[in-house]
C-alpha cells in the first residue's frame, strides 16, 4: 500500500491481478507469518528489470521484511526511486563493471575484488548512502573487517546501520569504536516491519 500509494482495496486489487497474470507469486514459508509475494521470472521481464527471481528461505524471511520496511522509510526521507536493492545495486555495478556503493573486502583468487553490497543503497544529495540492516550479530574480526571495509569506501558518503537493541548492537558499537570509523558509520535503531 504505501509503496503503490493507494489503499488497502486496490493495492489488493492489483497485486491479485499481478498473481492471476503470472507476474507475482505467493510465497508460503512461515506458519505464523504473512504470505511473502515475490516478483516471478515473467514479472522481472515485464518489469524491465535484468534480474533473476529472488532466493528467499525461511530464516531470511525477517530480514527481508525488515529491508522492505527501511526501504519505505529511506523513501520518505530521500523522495521516491532513490533507494535501490543489494540485487539492483549487483545488477549496476555488474553493468558499470566496477564497485558503485559497495566496500572492497580484498582480492578474490583472480585479483578481482571482493565486494560485500550493502542491504540499500540510497542516491542522496551528499552522495550514496549505504545501509546495512543488522539483526544479529557477526564475529568481531568478520564486523570489523566489514566496518574497516565501509571506512575505506570513500565513494559512499555514509553508512547506516540499522540494528536490533542489545548484543548485537554493542558488537556494532565496539567494531566501529575499534575501527575508528564513527565519523562515516552511524547506529540507528532497527526499523519495525510493516504491519507488525
């Protein structure tokens, strides 16, 4: 509904035209959970879009919502077609050929670099904005790899986590106090998923 503007009714209306045309499906993968809908093979041609149909496995269930919903949000805030996927985002820098908003971890074994794409990426007037959403936490030297990484990144202008209270939001915390990067990594608290 407030990705498409409209109200409860036509946003029905349109997403059952969209399953009844085979160009989204229903995904079923939690009992307690709402029915996922995800874009099929048909609707990824239609839309124009060079991507493939999206993986999705119960435990990466909450944390997709929880993307979806910061997107909304980052939408808000920065205005409308700003905010793009991890999966666009490897889509432009696979056509660019080069790193767009991503952070360079290293060399793979041909010598190409080893990127980690960040959950959002968002076109704002001081630059690219990473966001990363954080729902638990990593190992200390992986997080401060990765924040050491975001650091470097000098073609992003700034990078937001959005984590979950608690644990994993003192990993987050030491990582960026130890890696000196609190003037480029900022902590925000996790965005609640819609309709929860």
């Amino acid at each position: 509904m407030a990705a498409l503007g409209v109200g409860r009714t036509a946003a029905y209306r349109r997403v059952a035209a969209c399953v009844e045309r085979g160009l989204l499906e229903r995904l079923d993968l939690l009992r307690d959970e709402p029915r996922l809908l995800r874009a099929t093979r048909a609707g990824l041609r239609y839309a124009g879009l060079g991507l493939g149909v999206a993986k999705v496995s119960p435990g990466s269930v909450d944390h997709w919502l929880r993307c979806a919903s910061t997107a909304l949000v980052l939408t808000q805030e920065f205005g409308s077609g700003c905010v793009l996927s991890e999966r666009e985002l490897r889509l432009v820098e696979r056509i660019e050929g080069r790193p767009i908003a991503s952070a360079k971890l290293g060399a793979g074994p041909h010598g190409a670099p080893r990127l980690h794409r960040p959950d959002l990426v968002v076109s704002t007037d001081a630059g690219l904005l990473a966001v990363e959403v954080e729902l638990t936490p990593k190992a200390p030297r992986r997080l401060e790899a990765l924040i050491r990484a975001w650091r470097r990144a000098s073609w992003v202008s700034e990078i937001r986590y959005y984590c979950t209270p608690g644990v994993t939001r003192r990993a987050l915390e030491r990582a960026v106090e130890k890696t000196h990067a609190g003037d480029r990594v900022h902590l925000l608290e996790v965005v609640s998923r819609c309709g929860a």
